[in-house]
C-alpha cells in the first residue's frame, strides 16, 4: 500500500491508538509490546494477539492430505502436478477403487470375480502406478473400497460380482475376498499400505437417518471385510466416513460392529443447489462449528472418539477424508467461491480446528480439476495452468511448517474476526494468522519482539491469477492485513 502523509489531527488519534492500549493482560499479567509490519499505519479496527510461547496447549497430530477424483488425474500423468503435490508436503491421498474416467484410469485390479469360487483374477498395474507414485511424493494412500454412484446404486464391484437383491449390497462373503486381496497384494510387494475404508458415504445406502434393517446389512459387509483383511495384515486401519454420526454409533457399539481404527468423517459446510445460501460470516462460523459440535452428527468428532475409548477402551485417530467448502455441483458448475480468498480463509480455518481438536488428517476434496459444466470444479490447482489457487497455498505454509508432535501454545485474539494459532516448529515460532472479514484490520501481537518473516494470501492479487507474498515483519510495528487473510509469521528462536 502507498504510504500517507497523516495530518496532524489523525496524527494525534494514530498515537493515541498504539499507545493507549498497550498493556495486554493474561494469566502472567506481563505488559508486551505491539507489533507488526515495517512501514504501515493503523487503519480499520484494531486487534491484540498475545503470544505466551512459554505455555503450551498441546501437541500437533494433524497432518493433510488430498483426493484423487475426477479431475486429478493429471496426478498420475503430469510430474509437474506430483511435484506440486510434494512441494506442499502433503501425507496423505484418497482414492476410490470404483473411478474410471477419461483422465485416470481403472482402480479396479479384479477383472473378473467367480461368485461360486469367490475369487477374482486380478491386475494390479493401475493400482501399483497410483500407488507408487504417492509413495513417491512421500505420502501414503487411503483408499476407499466401494464407490456408490447416485442414490439407489449398489457400490460398484468387480466384473462378475453379484449384488445381493435382498440387499442391494454385494454378499459379504464375496465382497471380503476382494477387499482382501488388496491387502494381501500389498503385503506381498513389501508396501505398508496401512488406510482403508469400506464403502464411500454408506449413509447413501441406510440413511442420514439410519434405516436400521439396512445398517445391519451394512455392519455384516463391514465385519466381514474386517475380519478378512485383518487376516492378513493386522496392522491396518479400516473405517468408514459415517461411523460418527450418533446413531450409527450408538447401533454399531451395542450390535456387534467390528472395531474400527478412526473416527472418519466427510466435512463441507454448504451443499445444496447453487447460489450458495450462506454468506461468507456464516460459511465461516461453519468451519469452526460443523463436526466440532455436535451438528450435523449429533456427536461432535472429539465426543465420538471419547464414546468409542469409553465403550471399548482404544483411542482411535480422527480423520476428516473428504473435505471442501461447498459439495454442490450440477449444470451451474461448483461454487466459484472455493478457489478465491473465502474459500481459502475457510480451509484454514477447518486446518485450524483440526489442530486444536487432535484430527490426524485432513483430505481435501480435490487436488485438481479444470472447467466443470462452465464451472472450475473442486480442486486447488488449475489443471489447464498448471498453478496452484489460493487453497493450496493455506495447504502449502501449514504442511511445510507444523509436524507431528510440534507443540502448540496459547495464542489469544481480542477479537473474533482474527484467528490465530501458534506453535513451535524445530527453532522456529509459527503464528497463524486468519483474518475473517473482508476489510482492513490492524493488529498487535504481544509477547514476541524484533524482525521474522511473514508469508501470506490476500485480495490484493488476484484470485486468478494467485501467489504467495513474502517479505520481513518487525514485531514492533503495527501489522495491517488488507482483507480476507491467511499469513504465518515466523521468528528464530
């Protein structure tokens, strides 16, 4: 921003602003300094962010992730996409075994499967691609068994398989062998394929409201492809994206449910027919509450977790497997608010409260897409460019800067328009910065002192043609965010 020459009258109210205020209280009761950028003046409304580096709140489990669906295929095709990919640090990719479009190819390794033998004659060669090439960025898969296209679908299965017309679900006998031997494959090739989950969105099939006849059909399939699987590597983890919701868990503790290995979860907090209906404020308070409280589950994620270690005495990981600002979608395209500064402010928001509430993992839903029905689908990078949106960047600066096991420590904000988190990486102090509202805010930290770098995403560039922007901070000054923000300050310890 150009500077201005105040006059005197704005003069006097800009001095009073930094020096009236000045002392921030916490438990310690210490008087911090202000601070921020080099250069600027106060504008917009002030806000205090004290950093108390000295009390830590916890350790960091969260690490994130991302979808292959759809319009990532160039994951698989194009280096540059991995690189991309392996650039933000990224641990963990989501696939369905059931996706074939005309950018990847066919994940199902069964060409045919014998009902009355119950097995298959697979090909791997797909898969062991896909697969190799996550290991490849340094991530891990997790690959989801059971895709269920539309509502009324049987999941789709391999060439051959029945579907049980009692059902609608394959015989789970049959449906075992096969997610078995995707076990069984990658323990012969001496991969430590460890994610899976059993059936995408089974809600689909028994119900948000859960019919309970077709639950039980569903925990018969599940226990049976557990039992099987565990056969043969006991050391995996298999779940599936509803197991959280209040009354399937309540039905799967007291009926026999096979255990599961993580509380997993598909979080969007807008999906219905486009115009988005919520403003940004309320998309916002979204992020911070769906799945974090107890709507729309009736457990929030924390609680189901507590509800399974108290039924069954194992505490399990937390992972939100599918994840973007709004799932709709149709002849109108996606919401073009996910690839702008909203969206981007909401992802970090959500990557926040995954810290703060001891997730293990969080997928974005998807890495990459191009035009959709007029439309640029769900992805973080432009698939025609070859460049990331402002999402990936929020995905960038944290999966680059916090680790498993970083401490976090107190951060307070004086104003609910700013969120901050804070934590210790290697020699290094993180402070997150979020800025809620589309208008200028000065803040004040308090509680560190003298220069660091400050990374971040605003309004001021373009969403179409987006970057980070760097440069140094002096802790001393007044720091001006111009809108819409997502910044991570850093200081040498």
């Amino acid at each position: 921003m150009k500077k201005r020459t105040p006059n005197k009258a704005i003069l006097v109210t800009l001095v009073l602003l930094l020096f009236g205020s000045m002392t921030y209280s916490m438990a310690t009761s210490q008087t911090y300094k202000t601070v921020a950028s080099t250069g600027s003046i106060l504008y917009g409304s002030r806000v205090d962010v004290a950093i108390n580096a000295s009390k830590s709140i916890g350790a960091n489990s969260l690490s994130l992730g991302f979808q292959i669906s759809y319009g990532s295929g160039d994951f698989i095709s194009k280096s540059i996409m991995r690189q991309l990919a392996k650039d933000a640090n990224f641990k963990i990719v989501r696939f369905f075994d059931g996706l074939a479009s005309a950018y990847i190819p066919s994940m199902m390794p069964c060409t045919y499967f014998d009902e009355a033998t119950k097995t298959g004659t697979y090909d791997w060669t797909n898969v062991d691609d896909v697969v190799g090439k996550i290991f490849g960025i340094g991530a891990e898969p997790l690959i989801c068994l059971g895709l269920i296209v539309g509502s009324g679908n049987p999941p789709k299965v391999p060439p051959g398989m029945a579907t049980n017309s009692d059902t609608g679900l394959p015989n789970p006998e049959s449906y075992a062998s096969y997610t078995a031997e995707w076990v069984k494959h990658f323990k012969a090739k001496g991969w430590n394929v460890r994610f899976y989950e059993i059936v995408n969105e089974p809600w689909i099939y028994f119900g948000w409201t859960p019919n309970y006849a077709k639950l039980a059909n569903y925990m018969a399939l599940f226990n049976a492809c557990a039992a099987r699987m565990r056969q043969e590597n006991p050391n995996i983890f298999i779940s599936f994206d509803f197991i959280g919701r209040k009354p399937v868990l309540d039905y799967w503790l007291a009926n026999g449910g096979a255990d599961v290995d993580f509380i997993d979860f598909h979080k969007y907090d807008a999906d219905g027919p486009l115009p988005n209906p919520y403003t940004d404020a309320q998309m916002f308070q979204r992020a911070e509450s769906q799945y974090f409280g107890a709507d729309p589950l009736g457990y929030s994620v924390t609680q189901a977790r507590q509800v399974w270690f108290n039924a069954r005495g194992k505490h399990l990981l937390i992972i939100n497997s599918e994840s973007n600002f709004n799932s709709a979608w149709g002849a109108g395209g996606t919401d073009p608010k996910i690839q702008q500064m909203a969206g981007a402010v909401w992802t970090a928001l959500v990557l926040r409260m995954g810290v703060l509430n001891g997730l293990s993992y969080n997928v974005y839903f998807e890495l990459a897409s191009s035009l959709y029905d007029g439309s640029l689908g769900f992805g973080m990078i432009d698939t025609y460019a070859k460049k990331p949106w402002y999402p990936y960047y929020v995905n960038y600066m944290i999966g680059n800067n916090l680790e498993i096991d970083d401490l976090t420590i107190e951060s307070i904000s004086s104003s609910e328009e700013i969120r901050t988190l804070a934590w210790i990486h290697g020699q290094k102090l993180n402070i997150l910065l979020i800025c809620k509202v589309d208008q200028p805010r000065t803040i004040s930290l308090h509680g560190v002192t003298g220069q660091g770098n400050i990374t971040k995403i605003d309004s001021t560039i373009s969403w179409q043609q987006p970057s980070m922007q760097s440069g140094i901070v002096n802790f001393d000054e007044p720091l001006v965010v111009n809108g819409y923000t997502v910044a991570l300050l850093q200081k040498t310890l």
